[in-house]
C-alpha cells in the first residue's frame, strides 16, 4: 500500500544478509483451542499515510479524496475514499485486494506507479519502477480476516542491495491480520530488535522459524509478519 514500504523491504533484505542463520528447537506441548481477538484498525493514520506519500507526487494528490464522509459508519469501506481510490488502482495487479479489512502492506509504490502510468509508461515498465525490481507477485490473496503476499527478487537485482549475490532468487511472505491467536507462544514476543528500522516499527522483532527469518511488528494497530528466505 504505501510506497515506503520498498524501502522497507530492502533494508529487511539487507538485515537478512547479515544475518548468520540459526535453529530454534520447539517443544511439542498440549493443543488448546487458542483465544481469539480482533485488532483495531486505525484507519486515521492509514489516511495520513497515504496523504503524505502521494504528496511526494504533485500531480497525483489532488485526483484522491482524503475527506471523511461520516454519514456512514467507519467500517463501511466508502467512508474513507482515497482508500476505496486506492484499492481500485491497484486491484488490477492485486486481485481482490479490497475484500482485506486490514491496510495491505506490500513492496509497492504507488505514488511511482500512477506518475508513470500517467506519463505513458509501458506495462512492464510500470510495475519495474513501482515494485523496485521484485517480480509480479507469486501470490496475493485477501480475505475478511487479512492477506498473504508472496514477492521474488532475483540474485543481484534491487537498488541498495547489499553486494553479497544469492544463489538462488528471495523470497519475501508477507502476512497481515486482524486477528489475534493467544497460543501461549514461550517464544512470543521475543527475539532481536532491528535497530536500523527502530524509528519507523519500534517493536519489530527479527527471529528465526521453521528455517525463515522472520521480522514481525505492529503498523496502524495491525500485526504483521514478514518473512524471508
């Protein structure tokens, strides 16, 4: 959604190749139906988001409709428009990206993306510059209780990569939910914060599961995960 977010994604990808992989040993323990609780969106500072980063791009911040309609109740998509703009733009490359109830988080610029889609810019050209250099997704699907994401980035490709090659492409997951499952998790909550994006995800965790490394954090009230390998 928000076009910070490509820079996000690399300084991850940077992290990630820094990092000397380790195992983490889980116990089996009793299976217990987990509690579940839903996350508070704040959707204020969703807007406030995407105000500031298509203001970067002059031409395009006055196409959108950043005024609250508050006839209609705040869960009603229709409230907030510019995000209802923003799901139609981007719905042709993410299908179905307006049936998430959470701000979907993805290595994507928008702002780039209409200034060149406005300025005749080819297809392919288009998601290149707005996805800085990560494929097409190999998957996006949403749903009423959030979305997963999966990018690849091939060995070598991305401005501001690290100069360590992989030898075969990244992957980067990402999941997003508005959904909470307590499962008493020893391990939650833990891990090593990441210094060089404190500022922006002040509990982001990098940690290691099941043979990814993962990085998890709260944005506008919402657990995310974002996991590469």
């Amino acid at each position: 959604m928000t076009r910070g977010v490509v820079g996000f994604v690399s300084l991850l990808l940077a992290a990630f190749s820094q990092l000397s992989a380790g195992s983490v040993a889980l116990a089996a323990d009793e299976f217990r139906t987990p509690l579940i609780s839903a996350v508070h969106v704040e959707w204020r500072a969703v807007l406030d988001q995407l105000r500031m980063e298509l203001n970067a791009q002059s031409s395009i911040a006055p196409d959108f409709i950043f005024a609250r309609r508050w006839r209609l109740p705040a869960s009603d998509p229709r409230s907030m428009p510019a995000l209802v703009q923003l799901n139609a733009v981007t719905s042709t490359i993410f299908t179905g990206i307006g049936q998430s109830p959470i701000p979907v988080l993805l290595p994507f610029d928008t702002a780039a993306y209409l200034d060149a889609r406005r300025n005749g810019a080819s297809a392919s050209l288009l998601l290149s510059r707005a996805q800085a250099d990560f494929h097409p997704a190999d998957l996006f699907d949403a749903g009423p209780a959030g979305y997963d994401a999966i990018f690849s980035l091939e060995p070598g490709a991305g401005d501001g990569m690290p100069s360590r090659i992989f030898a075969k492409p990244v992957e980067v997951q990402i999941t997003g939910s508005l959904l909470i499952y307590d499962i008493s998790d020893p391990l939650g909550g833990k891990g090593e914060p990441v210094k060089t994006l404190a500022a922006q995800f002040p509990d982001m965790r990098r940690f290691i599961r099941e043979g990814y490394v993962r990085y998890a954090f709260t944005r506008f009230g919402v657990p995310y995960v974002v996991s590469i390998q």
